[in-house]
C-alpha cells in the first residue's frame, strides 16, 4: 500500500475521482427557477400604495391645501434592492413648498432615501395645492338641539354653552367663509330635567357645509336648562248618582282644593280646572274617599294624582205634624168664609228630614194658607200653600180644602 502512496500517478487518479465527486454535487438550477437569489443581475417591479406625503412648509404662518395624503409608488431595478426597499420603507415622499408663494400652483411630488439604481415612478407625480396666510381668529359659539329630545309636558329654555368662545385657525379664504360655528347636543332618549352635555364645535359655511380648520378648543359642554309646563287650577267637585232614600247631602270637602297639571304651552291654555267625580248614589253615612284627579286630553300629568273626599251626610227622619191652622188670605170684609173639609180648619202633614231638625219641629214652624181673593160667593175647593223650614220635605194629608163664601148681612 505504500508504495501505491509513493506512487505519484496514483495520487492524481485520486485527485481526479475527487473533483468529479464534488463537481458532481452542486445543485444544477436553471436560469428563473427557484433557487437563483441575489444574483444582481435579476431585475423586479413592486407597487407600495398608500405611502405617506409629507409637507414640508412654514406651518406657523401658511396653510396648504391641495397635497394629497398617500401615493402609490412604483420601484424597479434589481431584486434584492426593491425587496428591501419594499420591507424596509426607508424613504421618504414629500412635497417641498420652503419657496412657494402665496397661491394656487403646481408642484411635484418627490422622494428622498432611494437607492440610485431603482427606478421610481410615484402616482400622482405632481399636486396643484393652495398656499394661504394662515389666521386665528375667535368667534363666538351656538349651541343647538333638536327639540324632540325634550319630554312632552317640559320646556328647554335657551342652552349656555362653556367656553362660548372658541378659536378657529385656517387659511384666510376659509375663515372668511364661516358663517355659523355651532356646537351640536345629541341625546339617546327624551329629558325632562337640565343636563349638560360634551359637544364638538363645527365651523360650516353659508350653506351649512363643514369647513376644514382647526378650532380650538373642539369640544365644550352645553347645558339646556329644562322645567315642566305647568300651572295650578282649582279642583272641580262633580257629583254623580241620587244618594240613598232617607239620605241627605250635606257637604262633600276637599283637602286639596288645587292641582298642578303639566301640558304642552298651548295645552295649558285650555284648561282652567281638573275635577273629582264623587259618585253618591252608594253613601249612606259620613265617608272619606280617595278619588282620582280627573285631567282633560292633553295633559301629561297632574299632581297630586290622587285626593281625599269628605262627605257628610244627613239621614231623613220622618214625622208628622197635625192640627195646623190653615190661615185665609185675600178675603174681602163683606164677606165670610167657612170651612167644609176640613170642617176644623186645620190640616195635617208628613215631615221628612234630618233627624236633629225634624225632632225638634211643631205645628207653629209651619204656615198653611188659603187664597181667596179671587173667588166669588159660593162653595169651592181651593189648594192649600205650605210654607215650611229649609232642608225640610212635606207632604199634606189633604192638599185641597172646601170652603162656603158667604155675604155678610147688611
């Protein structure tokens, strides 16, 4: 074996077999295939969109419009570049205006942070912007609502807004346009007491469009002072029904004799009294109801709701009263008149009343009388006229009387 070592020939043949061994190792890649990277000579085309456009301007004196906000950019060139170039996003789109005047023109829109070797295309490559002296100015603030949040019955007096002066910073051309600056209150259901909302603060035009500035500051808080829609009005006391036989009415009080009720402005107007409804017809004695506050169409609400009633009553005793003279009116000198029924002259009645007074009645607390002043001599049957005390009901025996005229001798 050694001597195969020693042998100069035999090593190159191992040589040989070696190289061919390696050679034969190495991936064969066609050109295209996967497994060619980082060959420089390989170009790639990438599209970024939405990249940023920065301003580069005086932003405390000017104001730009016109500039847009992203760009599509294009890069070409060798593939390892753009891919980095694509991941990385190193550079920088912008818009230089340092020197620009006061006006509209047409600048073009540039990048910076590129490699030499790519090729960039942007889209748009040019801006037609707007350069304005750029003003603060302060105005005053309005604040507004839809007046459908408010509950019905309630009445929003005018809202007070803190701060109630802003400033709103623009172009000139632009603050010159502003015609309304109003801070607008929102709200998720109906309010029946004040509140105080955060609104934000809008700048618009003479046709109530929103104009682009910066106001300061952007959002204040409003408060809408509400209260109810209300008045006070008397209680109104409806009886209804015809109490028991044999019972009398005597008083029904209230205790509560006023109510406020809470309507619409206009509802409000109509209205001059709520009533209670006492329905007699099943009161026998002294009784204390709670009655509801009877309210007209219109009205949201009445306070209080409800009220105690007092009733008093009376009930009738009977009595009869008997042996009361029955007095003659309009007779003339001449003549005489004579009883025939009742042959006594007296009549006889029925009482009906409250005890306590009925008890203590007799024949001297009634008047019955006859009216003949205008009868002739003869026999007749005249009414009889009862006069009797107040909360008192009567009834006669007899209603009528027969009586003889008669002319006195000479």
């Amino acid at each position: 074996m050694d001597k195969w070592m020693d042998n100069p020939w035999f090593i190159k043949v191992v040589a040989l077999v070696l190289a061919v061994l390696l050679f034969g190792s190495v991936p064969k890649n066609e050109p295209g295939k996967p497994g060619d990277v980082n060959v420089p000579s390989d170009e790639k085309v990438e599209t970024i969109e939405d990249v940023p456009v920065k301003r580069i301007y005086d932003t405390d004196t000017l104001v730009v419009s016109g500039v847009p906000e992203t760009v599509t950019v294009t890069l070409q060139g060798p593939k390892n570049l753009v891919q980095q170039a694509k991941t990385l996003r190193n550079f920088e789109v912008f818009v230089d205006l340092t020197d620009a005047e006061i006006g509209k023109q047409r600048v073009p829109i540039t990048i910076k942070d590129v490699s030499d070797r790519l090729t960039v295309t942007i889209e748009p490559g040019y801006a037609n912007v707007s350069i304005q002296e750029k003003v603060t100015k302060e105005f005053s603030v309005e604040a507004e609502f839809n007046g459908s949040i408010v509950e019905e019955g309630y009445i929003a007096e005018k809202p007070a807004v803190k701060p109630n002066k802003v400033q709103i910073t623009g172009a000139k051309d632009v603050i010159d346009r502003i015609t309304y600056v109003k801070a607008t209150v929102n709200s998720a259901g109906k309010i029946s007491e004040t509140i105080t909302r955060e609104a934000s603060v809008l700048a618009l035009d003479k046709d109530m469009n929103k104009l682009e500035v910066i106001v300061e500051p952007g959002v204040v808080d409003v408060t809408i002072p509400v209260k109810s829609s209300s008045k006070k009005v008397p209680i109104d006391i409806v009886r209804k029904g015809t109490p028991p036989s044999g019972v009398t009415i005597d008083s029904i009080t209230l205790e509560t004799k006023e109510a406020e009720i809470i309507a619409d402005p206009d509802v409000l107007e109509k209205f001059n009294n709520v009533r209670v409804e006492v329905d007699v017809s099943k009161i026998e004695e002294d009784t204390e109801l709670t009655l509801p506050v009877i309210i007209g169409e219109g009205i949201v609400r009445v306070s209080p709701e409800t009220v105690k009633v007092g009733v008093k009553v009376t009930k009738a005793s009977e009595k009869s009263i008997s042996n009361v003279p029955i007095e003659i009116d309009g007779k003339d000198d001449g003549y005489e008149v004579d009883f025939l029924d009742p042959a006594n002259g007296q009549a006889n009645l029925t009482i009906t009343g409250p005890s306590d007074i009925v008890s203590a009645l007799s024949s001297d607390d009634f008047r019955i009388l006859i009216d003949v002043s205008e009868l002739d001599e003869g026999n007749h049957e005249v009414n009889l006229i009862v006069t009797a005390p107040q909360n008192i009901t009567w009834k006669l025996a007899e209603e009528k009387a027969s009586i003889s005229i008669l002319k006195k001798d000479a």
